[in-house]
C-alpha cells in the first residue's frame, strides 16, 4: 500500500520545509528585520570602542566628560538595541519555526487518519508515533536554531568583514584567507551527521515499538516469565540508538576545535601583519576584534549545515508518511447517500493484497433488512469482504453497489454513516462510559446515550459502578470485562443508528453468560438492519435469512441454515465438527 520513498538532497528537503513558512511570512520579515538590528549594533560596537581607545590612552589628547558620556551613551544605546534586536528575533523567528514544525506534525497525524486500513497493516504502531512525535521534536529545535541564526549572523558576519576591509583591506584579507578551510570539516562530518541522524531515529523507532508491544502484551509477558527477554530486546534498542546518538555528537563536537585552531592560525597571521605595518594599537584591537568577531557567525553558519543533514534525515521521515498515496479517496464529484438503503450488490467482486488473491468473482444481492451471515474457515476472506462495504480498501475488480451507486462515487462520510460495525476486538478510548457511547455523535444528549446504553444491556452495570456513566474505562477499556466492553460498543453503534450492520465475531471471545447478554443486545440492534454477520459459532447464525459459505475467497455455498444442512457440503461439515456430530 506504500510505495518506496524518493531520495532527496537535504537542500531539497530543507527548501520543501521551508515552503511551510509562507502562511506566517509578515512575523518571519519582521523577525529578520530584528536580526539586522541585533547584527547592526553588534558591529556598531567596533568604531565606537576604537574612538574610546583613542581618546582614552591618547597621552596627547584629555578625555572630558563630555566626551565619555557622549561614547559611553552611544554604547548603552547600541547595546539596548542589540538585547531588543536580539530577543525579538529570537521569539518572532522561532515562534515560526516551532509553529512550522506543530502544522507539520499535525498534517502527517491528519494524514495517518486519512490512510487505509492497509497501511497499518503494514507499519508498526511504534514506527508511526516516532515519526509524529519524536521526528518532528527534533524538527522543532533544529528549524527554530537554523531559522534563528539565518536571520542574524550573515548579517554580522557581512558587518564584520566590511569593517575590516575599511579598516585594512591586506590584513582583513590575510585573515580570512584562513577561513574557507574551516568549511572543510564542516563538510566532510555533514554527510555523516545525516546519516547518523537517520539511523537515530530509525533505532528510536524500534525503541517505541518495543515499549508499545511489551507494554500493550504485558500479561502475555508476565505469563509467559518473558520479562528479562523484554528488556534484553529493550537494552539492545537502547544501546544501537546510543551508539548512533554519539556518532552525532563525536561529529559535531570535532567542529569547534578545528574551527578554533584555523581561526588561531588567521589572527597569528593578521597580528605579524599588524606588528610589521605599524599599525596603532587601538586601530590594531578592533581589527582584532572585527576579525575574532567573524568567527561567532562562521562557527554558527556552519554548524547550521549540520543542523540542516540532522534534521532533514527526521523531515525526511515524516515527508515519507505525508508522500504515502491515499488510496481510498472521495472523488471530485462524489455524490452523498442520502436515501434510505434498499439494495447493496457485490457484481463479480474481487481483492487481492499485493500480487496474492483474497477475493474472487463474489456476487450477492442483498435487501433491506435482510440478515447475511458469512462463515468459512480461517483466511477464506470474510472479514476482507465485509472490510469493502465501509470502503477501508476498495475493490479490485468488479464493483459493490448501495442502491445502483457504485461506492466509489459516494463520499466516505455519508457512506459510514450509514454503516455500524462491532467486531470481536472491541476498542474503547480512555475515557468515561458517556464518551465512548457518544463517540461517533458527540453531542449527544444524556437521554439519547441512557436509552442506546439500555438497548445494549448495559446500563445496569453502568449505574452500579462508583461513578455511573462518568465513570472513565481505563486504557482501551481495561477496567471493564469483555462482556461489559462488547455491550458499551453495541450501545455505539446503536446511537449512530446504522442501516448497514456489521458484526465480526461479536460474541466469540466471551463466556456463555456474557454471551447471552451479549447476543441479547445484538439481537435488538439487528432488528430493521440490514446485517452482515461473521461467526464461526454457528448456533449464533441460524436464524439469519442466508448463510454465504466463503471458501478461498469464492462463494462455495449459498442458503439457509437448512437448506445448507442438507446439502450435505462446507457448511454441514463445518457444522459437524462444531456439534461433535
């Protein structure tokens, strides 16, 4: 269901990460525009100390008063500019960069919702909430630094340099004839930095899912004593992304020192060209400075290309979820259902995952409030048939029609509306029993949830626990039982009031008693429903209208549960086996 990830440059990334900076333009401009001021200040500085030097150690010349309040209130106004400039471009540049990163992870959650159900087949739960979450956290602070020091230190740095050509075009130039050979190793550990950075987040991904299956597996593990097996496999993930983690750090910490024994080989070249020339002391000291000044945006501008290999190895990630194709999509055109259902068709159906079949030339016409059951053994297709009529997948051949229209051309929503579903693996949020009943109509009224909630059975063991319908379930209902789970997604999908209902093995994993209730609230969702029920309790389908026996993906048998027992084929032998016949 996804296709493999086009490679890209991190230039290429980074200009595609840029692009999500067009909405907050007017803060970005104005956040740059206080970096011109920080960067025009912070050179201001330099003529200003040269002029201080000169009048204060010049024995011919007496410093007045005047004179010092008039340089010492220059330097308090260039700082007071500096400390605004600074701290404005600071907050407005990487308010854009973090808010960048908050619509970017916010697209790849909205995309994850959009993708198919394949899809996460396919992917680790894990793997999916790394990307979103841990991704884009580094995302967050490598934009906002790079945004941040783009927007002041060429600034600087051009600043810099002219006041050194000003001042002494040879010397200025001997000095930073040094300077392209810091660039060096900026190069050579960028390519490394990315591609430590992508097995970074690679090996924390694994992390995430390993938390994910121990954590969400836990009473498997602790029964089967897995435990140190666990955490041996968590110790090893743990480990990898250590190892990778300080393949970044040996890199970036290599920058500096380098960088700093360059830069001491410019300024011993520039101080035996001063000596040599002549030149004024106080003339030589802001040289000096001006020259020590351009090695602040030099080490930062190069360390923004290892941000850059860093964090365009975790965009990359994220572009690959945001680039995966939605392959059940609504059509530009696509009609709503707004009619009662009457008829849904399968005309020759057929699905298959990759290059394997799942379905073959299925056709079936079924009427309103007609009851469907689909038995057959394991991996005959049931579920993938009934997985077709909400459209999680679409088909691949023939086509499926609610009232003549082809489902394609109707809108997913006004689709699943119309369509409930309760499945033998009941999910439920951490939430209270009133949320988890109203979750596909929140704004529903407490009467509407009370008498759904009756309908499902279930609202006396809601008012029997401590806080009744606020009381909150747990993870994935945990503190419920199975029953009392099953019962509250009946209760569901009967506030939704379906058309079409879908039930996969509702009542397969529970003991008689919570059967009993359980098959109970079914049978009072069913009734004016058209129903497509899964069950391999066959005691559960006897009464429905047909039973469509699936084998390999092709429809064996088709009938009533008589009809079928007498036929004397898939059914009466699955059948048998069940009643030790």
């Amino acid at each position: 269901m996804t296709e493999a990830p086009v490679h890209t440059t991190p230039r290429q990334t980074y200009r595609r990460l840029i692009r999500y900076t067009r909405p907050y333009l007017g803060r970005l401009i104005t956040g740059g525009i206080c970096g011109v001021l920080f960067a025009g200040s912070t050179v201001g500085v330099l003529p200003v100390l040269e002029r201080m030097l000169g009048d204060f150690f010049d024995p011919e010349q007496a410093l007045t008063l005047q004179g010092s309040l008039l340089l010492g209130g220059a330097v308090i106004l260039l700082m007071l500019f500096r400390g605004i400039g600074q701290y404005a471009n600071t907050y407005l540049v990487e308010w854009v960069g973090n808010r960048v990163v908050m619509d970017l992870r916010q697209s790849a959650f909205a995309h994850l919702l959009e993708l198919p159900v394949g899809y996460y087949n396919s992917t680790q739960t894990g793997e999916m909430i790394s990307r979103t979450v841990n991704d884009s956290a580094l995302l967050e602070r490598a934009v906002a630094t790079v945004l941040t020091d783009l927007a002041r230190q060429p600034i600087v740095l051009a600043g810099a340099v002219v006041y050194a050509i000003t001042r002494d075009w040879r010397l200025a130039l001997a000095a930073l004839l040094v300077f392209p050979l810091c660039l060096v190793p900026i190069l050579v550990f960028g390519k490394r930095v990315r591609h430590a950075a992508r097995e970074g987040q690679e090996r924390m991904a694994e992390i995430v899912s390993i938390m994910q299956e121990s954590i969400r597996g836990v009473r498997i593990v602790k029964a089967f004593c897995m435990e140190s097996r666990e955490q041996a496999r968590f110790d090893a993930a743990s480990k990898r992304f250590f190892r990778r983690v300080m393949r970044i750090v040996s890199a970036k910490a290599l920058i500096e020192p380098i960088m700093i024994l360059l830069s001491g080989f410019g300024l011993v070249l520039a101080l035996a060209y001063a000596s040599r020339l002549g030149m004024p002391w106080n003339e030589f000291v802001t040289m000096l400075l001006a020259l020590i000044m351009l090695y602040e945006p030099v080490k930062k501008l190069g360390k923004i290309h290892l941000s850059i290999e860093q964090s365009s190895a975790a965009a990359d990630r994220i572009f690959e979820i945001l680039d995966t194709p939605l392959m059940v999509t609504d059509k530009p055109d696509a009609g709503t259902l707004d009619e009662p259902v009457s008829t849904i068709t399968f005309e020759r159906v057929g699905f298959r995952y990759a290059e394997e079949p799942v379905l073959c030339d299925i056709s079936l016409e079924v009427k309103a409030g007609e009851r469907i059951a689909l038995v057959g053994g394991s991996g005959a297709g049931k579920t993938t048939l009934v997985n077709l009529l909400p459209r999680f997948f679409d088909v691949t051949e023939g086509r499926i029609l609610v009232n003549g229209h082809d489902l394609r051309d109707l809108t997913l929503r006004s689709l699943r509306l119309k369509t409930g579903i309760v499945t033998q693996d009941t999910f439920l949020f951490s939430d209270t029993v009133a949320a988890n009943i109203a979750y596909g109509l929140p704004d529903a009224p407490m009467e509407k949830i009370e008498a759904a909630a009756r309908m499902a059975h279930a609202h006396d063991f809601i008012m029997e626990m401590p806080a009744g319908y606020d009381t909150q379930v747990g993870e994935l209902g945990m503190l419920l039982s199975g029953g009392q789970r099953q019962r509250l997604a009946i209760a569901r999908a009967v506030l939704n009031d379906p058309e079409i209902l879908i039930l996969d093995e509702a009542t397969s994993a529970l003991d008689t008693e919570s059967e009993r209730m359980v098959q109970a609230a079914i049978d009072a969702l069913v009734k004016g429903r058209t129903v497509f029920a899964i069950a391999h309790r066959l005691s559960t389908i006897m009464n429905c209208n047909r039973i469509v026996v699936l084998d390999k993906g092709r429809i064996a048998e088709i009938g009533t549960h008589d009809v079928l027992l007498a036929h004397s084929g898939i059914y009466r032998r699955l059948y048998d086996l069940q009643f030790d016949r």
